[in-house]
C-alpha cells in the first residue's frame, strides 16, 4: 500500500521495471536514465567500498579524503572535459554552495524562472540582489544584465536541462552574454549529465560548447544517470574550485559524500566514458516513446533530453490519469502545483536505458486508452 500523503513504496527494480505498492510496474518516474543503477559493476563497486570503509569514512572533506573520493573526483573533471571537480552530499547542496560562496551583497544573481528549487534558495542564502529573467529568454535575460550593469559581480545561472519539460537552455547565447556583461555562468547538469550531447557531457556540448569554456561553471547530481547514488559535485577551473574548498560552507561543514556512494558514482562514470552502449540504448529508447505517443496522436513538450512531458493542465485530471495509470501497470507521476504552475499540470515521463522497447509501446497505447 502506499505511504501517507500519497507517496508510493518502491520494492524490487531493474530492466526498466519496478515493483511499486506490491505491484509489478513499466517504471516511467525515474532519473536513472542510463539503467546503471542496477548495473551489477556498479553494485559490486558499492559492495567493495563498504567491505573496506564500513558506511562512511566518517570524516569532513575538509580535513580528509578517501581515495574513492580523490578518483571519482578526478574520473568526473577527466569525462567532463573541466580543470577540476569537488563533491558536495547532493546536488542541492553543490547548487547553494556555489551560490553562497562565490556571490554576497553587492552582487547579483541573475536566475532563470523556472530554475530547480535548490537554485531559488540558494539565491536567498545567498545575500546577493537576485533578478528572475523568463525561462530561456535570451532577450530577458540582455534586459536584466543591464539592469546589474551597477553590480560588484554578476552571476548567471540556469538548469542545463528544465526538469519539468527537458528542453536545454540556450548557452551558446547565454555565454555570449555572460562574457560581454564580465558575468559567471553556472549551469546545474543534474539531468544533461551522461545524458545530453553528443557523447553525454552535457548541455554545453549541445551547442558545440567545451565545458572548459572561459567564464563557465558546472552543478550537477550524482543521483541519476551517473549511477543513482545519492552525491553532488561542481565542475570547472581550477581557481574555482580551490575558492569554493576554502570558503564553501556545504562543503566545509558537512560530511559530503559515503564511500559507497563515491564508489557507485565513480564505476558508472568508468562505464560511462568506456562504452557508448546504454546513451545510444537511452536515446533509441526516447525515440520509440516519442514515435509511439505520436502515433496515438498523444504530442509531448519539446524536450533535449531524456524526459518527455505530456501536458494536461488541470490538476485533478492530471492525478486521475496518474492514478488510472498505475492502475493498469504503469508508473507514470503527476507533477502539479506547487512543483509547476497552476492549470500547467503534466504527465512526466522519464525514459530509461534500461526500458525494453515493447514495454514504451504498451505504456503509450495505455495512455491513449486512458485520454481517449
């Protein structure tokens, strides 16, 4: 049965499938877009690191570090193509570390509307002016630079990829910007990481871009398509870094990752930078969903990504349709207000490498059946 309030119990999962409140499901409401976390390497990976540090290290990075966490740490800068990386607990956590220790008052955040909720707090942690521009707009966000032109420093920040619809920003453009106005652009990769780009490094790749690139700064999660474990980092030059290990206080006073954790994270990357196999799998994979929704004449957001959203609009529908889903042996969440807007209700649907191809075409023929 499910929990109180709502949330549902995940027992069993693998091959794109999960056993949701005791009931075998098609699971279309994870991140884990590369299916490594059931990868048997990644789990034996796991497994090593607890046989030689227990549950944790049980110290602050601060002071020291396991070498799980000095290679997962190297492995992320060497496949990200950046000077250098660092750790945070989560990829909350890496976003208000960045933003609390790299702007204060006298500066300016500039954020887009629909950024993560870890972004939104990390702007007010952060004692900097914070001005809202309209999600992907080029031309608000020029209107907003000039507003700051009178800041100490100017920060720009936006998800890689939106979470809610999975199109990209446009940072091709948004450098452009960021260098003619002297601004740091950070781009939170929690969902491009792996996942988006030619060979999965990220939203910047998809405009062409190095994530090397001068001016740029990269957040991101370990918890999805890099393993599924839980663990944060931020990636680029190397000064950065350096600044945010010296006056990061997530980082400074916090435990961050456990080893079994860095060990997942850092066998999935191996796997990642190694074989092409489960990105070109994930991308076949979106595919057949979105050809298979469009046959039933079912159109989703457009999307860069992994994560097709089918609009609803109103909330109560929205559930419902969640609910007769599950119902019938598909897992497929309602995402309403507060997480969206009011009246833009969806259904998001999050495609994995790991989903058999028959199983994306019953669950599109099963949401047809439902909204016919």
């Amino acid at each position: 049965m499910s929990r109180a309030g709502g949330r549902s119990l995940v027992g069993r999962r693998g091959g794109g499938r999960a056993v949701v409140d005791g009931t075998d499901m098609i699971m279309l409401g994870s991140n884990d877009y590369l299916g490594l976390s059931t990868d048997p390497r990644v789990i034996a990976a796991s497994h090593a690191a607890l046989d030689v540090y227990g549950t944790g290290a049980c110290l602050y990075p601060v002071f020291a570090a396991t070498p799980l966490h000095e290679e997962l740490a190297a492995s992320l800068a060497a496949f990200l193509g950046t000077e250098a990386a660092m750790l945070y607990g989560s990829g909350g956590a890496a976003n208000a570390g960045v933003l609390t220790a790299l702007v204060g008052a006298g500066d300016v955040i500039l954020s887009d509307r629909l950024n993560h909720a870890s972004i939104i707090d990390g702007c007010r942690l952060s004692r900097a002016d914070a001005l809202a521009y309209g999600n992907r707009d080029v031309a608000d966000l020029t209107a907003a630079l000039a507003r700051a032109a009178g800041a100490r420093r100017r920060l720009i920040i936006t998800d890689g990829i939106f979470s809610m619809e999975g199109g990209a920003a446009p940072l091709d453009a948004m450098l452009v910007l960021a260098r003619a106005h002297d601004a740091m652009l950070v781009v939170d990769e929690a969902h491009a990481s792996g996942v988006v780009g030619p060979d999965g490094t990220g939203t910047a790749s998809l405009f062409g871009i190095g994530n090397d690139a001068p001016g740029l700064v990269l957040t991101g999660s370990l918890s999805k398509a890099l393993g599924g474990a839980s663990g944060g980092f931020v990636a680029g030059p190397r000064d950065v870094i350096e600044s945010l290990e010296r006056t990061s206080r997530g980082w400074i006073f916090s435990m961050g990752m456990t080893t079994a954790n860095a060990a997942a994270a850092r066998a999935a990357i191996d796997i990642v930078r190694s074989d092409q196999a489960p990105l070109a799998r994930l991308r076949a994979n979106v595919e057949i969903l979105r050809t298979a929704l469009a046959a039933q004449g079912l159109g989703v957001h457009p999307s860069d990504s992994a994560i097709l959203a089918l609009a609803i609009g109103d909330e109560d529908r929205t559930r419902s349709l969640a609910a007769a889903l599950r119902a019938r042996g598909v897992y497929a969440p309602a995402v309403a207000y507060p997480i969206v807007a009011r009246g833009e209700a969806r259904l998001r649907l999050q495609v994995s490498a790991a989903h058999e191809p028959a199983d994306l075409e019953r669950a599109a023929g099963i949401l047809a059946d439902l909204m016919a």
